[in-house]
C-alpha cells in the first residue's frame, strides 16, 4: 500500500525546461516512478530532441513539445495538442526559469522584466491553462519550482529573488483557489546543486565553493537526484493533503544563520 502511493504508472507529467540539468533529474525521477513524460522546451528542436532520446534510452516513455512557455498563445496551442496526441496533463512541473546576475542599481529594467516574464509569469501562464483540465477531472498536481532566493535575497540576485519570492505567493495562492477541486500545487525549492552550470567553481580552493560546502550543514553540494523524492512525493497520492507548501531541498542551509554542526 505504501509503495503504491509513490506509483505514477499511468500519469501524465508535463516538465517545462525539462531538457536539461536539474529540470532533467526531476523528469528522470517522475519517469521511472511510472509517469509518461512530456518534455519542454524553448531554445532548439535538436536539443529537445536529444533530450527526449536520453529519457527512452532509460526506458521512460516521453516525447518533447518546443514552445514558448511566457507565450500565451503557443502555451494554448501546445497544451492542447499534448492532451489530443498523449493524454491528459496529470501533473505540471513549472520548472523552465533564467537568472541575470546584475547589482540592481546596474540591471536594465528590460532585463528584471525577462525574468520576472519567464520565473513568474510563465508559471501563471502554464498553470492557467492546464488547470482547466483538472478541475474537470477533479484532480491534479502543480509542482513551482521555487528557490532558496523564495525566502532570502543575495547580492545580483535582485530580479530572481523577486520571481522566486513572488512563486511561493502563487503557489499558495493556487493552492487556496484550487484544493477544493482536488488539486496539489507545492513547490520544490533547490539549494546548490552540482550541475555543469556550477562545475567550474567546483572546485577546492575556489571561494564559493569553499562557502557552499562550510555553511550547509550536510556539508556538500546537493546532487540533482536529490529532487527525485520531493518531486516524486509531491507527484503522488502520498501528498494529496499537502497544498501550498514548499520543500526545500537544500541540505538544511536555510536551517541556519550561523555556523552548521558540521564546523567547530
């Protein structure tokens, strides 16, 4: 009984930016807990295709949608061409994002709009359109991909913290709006993950490295795998009384402001 509350042969999940790195991990950890996997993406037809061809290669059932998610138009026109072709979207994760590491006095207004449209925005957009399907149906699971910028800022970090902090909000106000149709919409907030994206300051010696590594008191860098569960569960029927919260997957840094047990 147990197991079959983490089983999701038979779902549908939707990733958006599921083409690579954490967005990878999550959609590898919903495939091989049984769901069929719709893969998006934005930046090329080739990389969504390699993408997809990865996911088989693990015997996970997927196939890849290239669009626009800060795109109403095209949101609508792939959404419904993913629930003709595949099925209907059983779960949602709003996981495509950006970042602009700028000071704030510095950053282009051009530049905070980009990324509040893709991290805030989309999610909006995304969610807008395949809720509909699941109020229908009377169930349904939305999955934000949050931050640890949801709760703190961080210098350079100013338009992403704003996204991120402004995803928790939408997520509890999602929640609020829709848990009386039997629908789960949480978050999932990552801490820092080894990634390619984070390789070359990977390195002993390297000052963030060093910084990341001494204030997470799990005294390492999380490996993308460690989404797996979080998505899994929050996936699942193990958490269809869990709405509006976020998980931080973050190796307790955000559990202190201080020194981690693991220094002296």
């Amino acid at each position: 009984m147990s197991i079959n509350l983490f089983d999701l042969t038979g779902k549908v999940a939707l990733i958006t930016g599921g083409t690579h790195g954490l967005g990878q991990a999550m959609a590898e950890g919903l495939g091989n807990a049984g769901a069929t996997l719709v893969i998006n993406g934005a930046s090329s037809q080739d990389k969504l295709n390699t993408a997809v061809e990865h996911y088989k290669s693990l015997g996970i059932n997927a196939s890849g949608y290239l669009f626009d998610v800060t795109d109403e138009a095209q949101v609508i026109k792939n959404i419904a061409a993913i629930e003709k072709e595949v099925g209907n979207i059983d779960i949602l994760v709003n996981n495509a994002g950006i970042i602009k590491r700028t000071p704030l006095e510095e950053m282009e207004v051009a530049d905070f709009e980009a990324v509040i449209k893709v991290d805030l925005v989309s999610p909006f957009i995304m969610s807008k359109h395949v809720v509909k399907g699941m109020i229908k149906r009377k169930e349904g699971k939305i999955i934000n991909i949050c931050s640890m910028m949801s709760e703190l800022g961080r210098s350079t970090v100013g338009a992403y913290a704003a996204a991120k902090g402004g995803l928790k909000m939408l997520t509890q106000n999602m929640a609020t709006e829709w848990a009386k149709h039997n629908i789960q919409t949480n978050g999932i907030g990552p801490g820092y993950f080894a990634t390619t994206q984070t390789a070359p300051i990977r390195v002993d010696g390297h000052p963030f490295n060093d910084f990341i590594i001494n204030r997470t008191p799990a005294a390492r860098w999380g490996d993308p795998k460690d989404l797996q569960g979080a998505a899994i569960f929050l996936s699942s029927k193990a958490s269809d009384f869990v709405n509006g919260q976020v998980v931080y997957v973050d190796g307790g840094i955000l559990a202190t402001i201080g020194k981690p047990s693991n220094e002296d």
